[in-house]
C-alpha cells in the first residue's frame, strides 16, 4: 500500500545542508497499523508529507497504492490524496469560522461526495452530536481532534496518515484518539502514524525508529 523506496530528502539553509530523509526504505502493507517513533527534527513528519504526496523526495521513490507519487502531475497526485488518504495533524487544522460539520464537510471541495447526514453520521460516532454547530474555538483540543478525525474519515479513504495526533492531548484524550484510529484499522484500513509518543506501541501492528533521517534496524 505504501512504499518509500531509497527516498532521500535535502533541504538547502545557506551553505548547509540538511537531510531530512537519508535513503530510507520503509514498506507499510494494505490493512496495517504501523507507528514511526522517534524525536523531534528525525524527519518524521517529512517522512509522512512525502507519503502523503505534499514534499516531493531529492532521491528515490513514494509509492502509494502502486503509483509512483512524485511521477504523477500535481493534479493526479490531489486526486489520488482526495480520493485514497485522510490526514490527521497535531495542530488539528480546523478552518476557525467554520462549525464542526461544515469543517468535516470540507474535503467535498476536493472532490470527496459525501452528505451533511453521513457527517453528522459520524459525528455522533465519535461523541460529537451536541457540537455541531460550535465553531473550533469552543470546543476543547480533544474534541478538535476528534473533528479532525472526523473529516479524515468521512470520505472513506484507504489509508490515515496522522502526524503526532496526541501531541496537544491530556493521556485520557491521547488513549481515546489512538482508538479511532485503531478502529479505523480494525475496519480494514491502513495506519501510519509519526509520534515521539510511546503510547503508539499499544496500538500498532509494528513500530519503526527514524533517528536523523534514518530508519533504525
């Protein structure tokens, strides 16, 4: 489902330069929960924006779905993003003068073509029901990231990539969010999280180490 193949990414400060990604090689299967730990500036979340088709590579290749991303046009590669991945992020994203459900409606601009009702569908799913019509600023961070989960899932996709998605929460909220998306999977879909957290390892399949750019054996 997901392949980075001898992907390699330098980034260019001044005279310096700086390798984000050095030659990784990483394989995550259909229907698997895998977690990438390691510290901040490891390249985890530039590991993650290659995958998801956002940060084209210096070297190598990224794979998803069987089609080469980056021999895509940026058009195919939205397309493909729009249609086959959901993305949760730390920060959560949330557009702040829209309400809960026009903000997990948002990726029918994308292409996506899913109804208000299938929204709030969901929403209830993830405890959300009496805040459908708050804006962002007036919900707590666990219950933005839920919505942001919410607007990952609702279309449907193959495959969640969520970077540090309990970075902002409390352990009690950080536990609720990895169910989700361990549920998710359950369903049949494919996980890639990037975290510094541990508490990823109770819920992944298989963990990998990123150490500067590099995937530790």
């Amino acid at each position: 489902m997901i392949e980075l193949d001898h992907t390699s990414k330098v980034y260019h400060k001044g005279h310096e330069e700086v390798r984000a990604l050095d030659d990784v090689c990483l394989s995550v299967e259909a229907g698997e929960f895998m977690a990438v730990r390691g510290p901040s500036g490891s390249g985890k979340s530039t590991l993650l924006l290659t995958v998801g088709g956002m940060v084209r590579p210096t070297e190598g290749r990224a794979v998803v779905d069987g089609q080469d991303l980056y021999a895509l046009s940026s058009p195919q590669r939205a397309k493909l993003r729009a249609e086959k991945i959901g993305f949760v992020f730390q920060m959560f994203h949330l557009v702040p003068y829209l309400d809960i459900l026009e903000n997990v409606l948002l990726p029918n601009l994308a292409g996506a073509r899913t109804t208000p009702e299938e929204a709030a569908e969901l929403l209830e799913r993830l405890q959300l029901s009496e805040r459908l019509h708050h804006l962002p600023a007036e919900l707590s961070a666990g219950e933005r990231q839920r919505v942001a989960i919410a607007r990952a899932l609702l279309k449907r996709p193959a495959i969640v990539l969520a970077d540090e998605p309990t970075g902002n929460l409390d352990p009690d909220n950080s536990a609720q969010i990895m169910s989700y998306l361990a549920e998710f999977h359950r369903e049949g879909g494919t996980v890639l999280v990037v975290t510094h957290a541990a508490l990823a390892d109770q819920y992944a399949q298989r963990t990998v180490r990123l150490a500067h750019g590099h995937i530790e054996t």
